[in-house]
C-alpha cells in the first residue's frame, strides 16, 4: 500500500523543473495562436478590450497610468496611448538589465526600440510618483487572475511591496483553465478579454 501511496504522490507532484515546463509548453502554445491570428481579428479584438477598459471606474478615476506599447503579437496599444495622453500622465515601461524602470510618455517620435526590441520612451527622466493604474500584456492569463509572462520576470519583480490596481489584457485564446504558478506570481485585479471580464 505504502508503495502504491507513492507512486500516486510521485505521479501528481509537481516539481519547480514541471513547473517551468508546463509554463513551457503554454508559451509555444500560445506563440502557435498568435501566428495564425490575422490582422484584422487583432483589431476588433484590440478595440473590443481597450473600449472596456475606457469604461472602468479604475481607469476613468486614474490619473497616471502604466501600460506596454504593443509589439506585433499584442493586442494594440498605440491608438490607446496617442488618444489618452492628451488627458492622462500615460507611462511606459523601460528595460534595464534585470530592471523596469518607469518612464513618461509624450510622443511616438521620442520612442526608441530597446534591448528587446521593445519601443521605449527615450528620455532621461523615471517617473517616481505615484502609478493609479497598470494595465499588464501577458503571454497567458486564466480565471483566477494569475499571469504567465514571458519569462523575465520583469512586471513581477515590479509589482512587488506595491499596491497599485492591475489589469491584465489579452486575446481570448490567452485564457486558458490554469496558469501554473510560483510564490513569487503576482495576480491581477481584472483580466480583460474581447469576450469576458474577470473580477
């Protein structure tokens, strides 16, 4: 019996090692998806999320907000950006080493691409005030408001000893039933979709 008892407890255990590889396996998954998306659908997915989000009491009440301008695989973020900061202190992330570092947003033409091929505001300044709202990319989120990043760590790290409401975005297909997680994964408040909003 003892013997059987272990098998099973071998059999269902989950190691760090399953962990990364299940996380893996989802991220060439969800890479699989993005590819055969067409341009269009990223469009109607993209204004279908951002037009939700314009309808929050969180964004509508917040004056600085962080966000991600969209690489092409993301759900669209530059019409977003250009129209809101006009009227919002809109911020964008900036790679550096192992860091995020915060920075204002004015223009597209002060943008300049990054180490990973990320485009960055290029400005000397931080913005080291008070962030109201951060609206997180993903590679996949599922219903209990857990992220699966790309595998930097970076928004994680950011996130820590920080309380700030957090929004996580994504096409439909990036929902999945279960992200696996670790200690150090931060949840979202919401996580939006064309389809469905999770509180």
């Amino acid at each position: 019996m003892k013997k059987i008892k272990s098998f099973f407890a071998q059999l269902f255990h989950k190691t760090p090692q399953d962990t990364v590889l299940d996380k893996h396996q989802i991220r060439e998954r969800i890479r699989h998806k993005k590819a055969q998306i067409s341009d269009k659908e990223k469009q109607i997915q993209s204004a279908a999320v951002f037009g939700k989000i314009e309808n929050l009491q969180e964004f509508q009440n917040a004056h600085n907000v962080l966000i991600y301008w969209s690489m092409p695989d993301e759900l669209s973020t530059h019409n977003f950006i250009i129209k809101w900061s006009k009227k919002k202190q809109i911020l964008l992330p900036v790679v550096k080493g192992d860091e995020m570092l915060i920075k204002p947003f004015s223009s597209k033409d002060e943008l300049k691409q990054g180490s990973l091929g990320i485009w960055e505001p290029d400005v000397q300044k931080e913005f080291l005030h008070t962030i109201d709202l951060v609206i997180v990319p993903g590679m996949a989120f599922d219903k209990n408001k857990s992220r699966l990043g790309r595998g930097k760590g970076f928004y994680d790290r950011y996130f820590m000893n920080k309380n700030v409401a957090k929004i996580g975005v994504c096409f439909d297909f990036q929902l999945i039933d279960k992200v696996p997680t670790a200690a150090y994964d931060i949840k979202m408040d919401k996580v939006i979709t064309k389809s469905t909003i999770i509180e």
